[in-house]
C-alpha cells in the first residue's frame, strides 16, 4: 500500500510539473512580441532603396517589409485600392490628391518622406540661358507634373505664369509670357524621358529624379536647371483611408523620419533627393 501512495504521489506531482511547464510554456509564447507584415509598393529608385535601408530598422521593431517595386506611376494606386498593398511610396502630394479626384481613390497621406527636384536637361546646351528662340522643351504627359516644371521654367526667367493662379496645377495654357517662344511637347511617359535625353530629342527634357537617377544621371551636375528645396512636391506614404492610424503604419513613417534614415538619403543621392521632416 505504501508503495501503491509513494508511485501516486510521485505520479501526481510528475503531472503537476508537466502543467507548470506547459504554463510557463504557453505564458511565454503569449507574450512573445507577435511579428506583423507590412506590404509596400515603391518606385525602385530612390523609394525601394530607402525602404531596403528601413528594413532592418522595422524588423526591430516587429514589422517584416516586403517590398513590391512598380516602373510606372498608375499600378501602384490600383494595388493600394485592391488592397494588394499596405501602402505605396512613390508619388507626391499633388499627384496623389489628383489621383484619388480622378479615380475616386479613398486614400490619405500618412506622411511626407522627401523631396525629388524636377530638373531641365539638354544634350545640346550647357546652360539655360543658351536655349534659343523657339527651343522645343520635352516633358511627361502626367498633368500632375506639368505645375512643378512650369514652374522651374518660371523662377529660371524664360515664362511667366498667371498671376494668383495654383501653380502646382498650372498648365501651357496658363503661360501669359513666353519670351524665347519656347515650343512644349509633353506626349511622353515620365519613364521614358531618360532615353528620349539620350537619344538627343528637343531642345531641352524635364525629368523627374527618381527616373533621372535610375538612369544614371546626377540631377545635380547634368542638369542645366534644378527645382530647390521649397518644392511642395513631397513624396508620401499613401494608404487606404483609417490606415494611417495602424500602428505599423505609424511606425513606418516614424522609421523613414528617422535620422538614420535621413542621413542616408543625403549621403547616397548627394541632394538629388532631399529628406523632409
């Protein structure tokens, strides 16, 4: 009898233990710091490669990025609003608010991230003032971009805008003043603007710096005219309205604010591209 309680009582303390255990077991995988995913499209220059560069930063704070790269400036959106993506970095303000009043697209911007000069280039000629009487200026069919280049034109002397008008939506239309008569043609992709400078076509070609560096040129030293910082062309995080109030959303921005970021970003594009905060 003794040995029949010592075996029981051995048995029913093993079982114990083996509940602890499984407690503890259980209490720990709980509140294990649950890794959550976060699926972002980007342009592949510069937006895809400062999100490489924020990756191990959002890994650190339990956020697995994937990256999804776009070529063009339309997929990105579409894929946000099918819910394919989380998010998208790669266009600025105007053109997202032109976008969402095109489409009807029920998007916020969750944060602005940098700036992307607009600049002029010309195979042809190496300073602005050098463009002559009638030169044919090449830029992007994107409306969005049209203010924004305008604009570059305007501040460098060569045109003159309607006064009071909304310059980042400004258009050829707007022009009141053309001094060398300069000729527009803007029947172009934005991301074929980079061949359509190499191959020597126009006068002088308006390109965006993504696209700029991606082929690689220097915004900065090729280019015979540059947009400065004062741009209200941010390049944001865009998502899917109530989505800004994800906290992994939040912790995106918060990261690519961050200064480790930010010195990045003047450190690889050497001011071509320009953090903003």
């Amino acid at each position: 009898m003794k040995k029949f309680l010592g075996f029981a009582l051995v048995l029913v303390l093993s079982i114990a233990l083996a509940a602890c255990g499984t407690d503890k077991d259980n209490s720990g995988s709980d509140t294990e710091k649950e890794t959550k995913k976060l699926v972002v499209g980007a342009s592949n220059v510069p937006h895809a490669e400062i999100l490489e560069k924020a990756k191990p930063l959002l890994e650190e704070k339990g956020i697995e990025l994937e990256i999804k790269p776009f070529q063009d400036y339309v997929l990105p959106n579409k894929a946000l609003n099918d819910k394919e993506l989380d998010a998208n970095y790669f266009q600025h303000i105007p053109y997202l608010e032109g976008q969402i009043k095109e489409n009807g697209y029920d998007f916020v911007n969750a944060g602005g991230i940098h700036i992307e000069p607009i600049a002029l280039y010309s195979q042809k000629y190496k300073s602005i003032d050098k463009l002559p009487e009638g030169a044919t200026i090449i830029m992007s069919s994107s409306v969005a971009d049209h203010g924004r280049a305008l604009s570059l034109l305007e501040k460098n002397g060569l045109i003159t805008l309607k006064e009071g008008i909304d310059k980042t939506t400004a258009t050829t239309k707007d022009i009141v003043e053309n001094k060398k008569k300069l000729k527009f043609d803007a029947n172009y992709e934005a991301s074929l603007l980079p061949k359509i400078y190499e191959s020597g076509e126009g006068d002088a070609v308006l390109i965006n710096s993504n696209y700029a560096i991606d082929a690689g040129l220097n915004p900065l030293k090729d280019s015979i005219a540059i947009e400065d910082s004062e741009s209200p062309y941010v390049n944001v995080i865009a998502v899917n309205k109530g989505d800004e109030n994800k906290e992994e959303i939040k912790t995106l921005v918060e990261v690519l604010h961050s200064k480790e970021i930010q010195d990045f970003i003047l450190k690889e594009y050497k001011g071509a591209v320009v953090p903003t905060k």
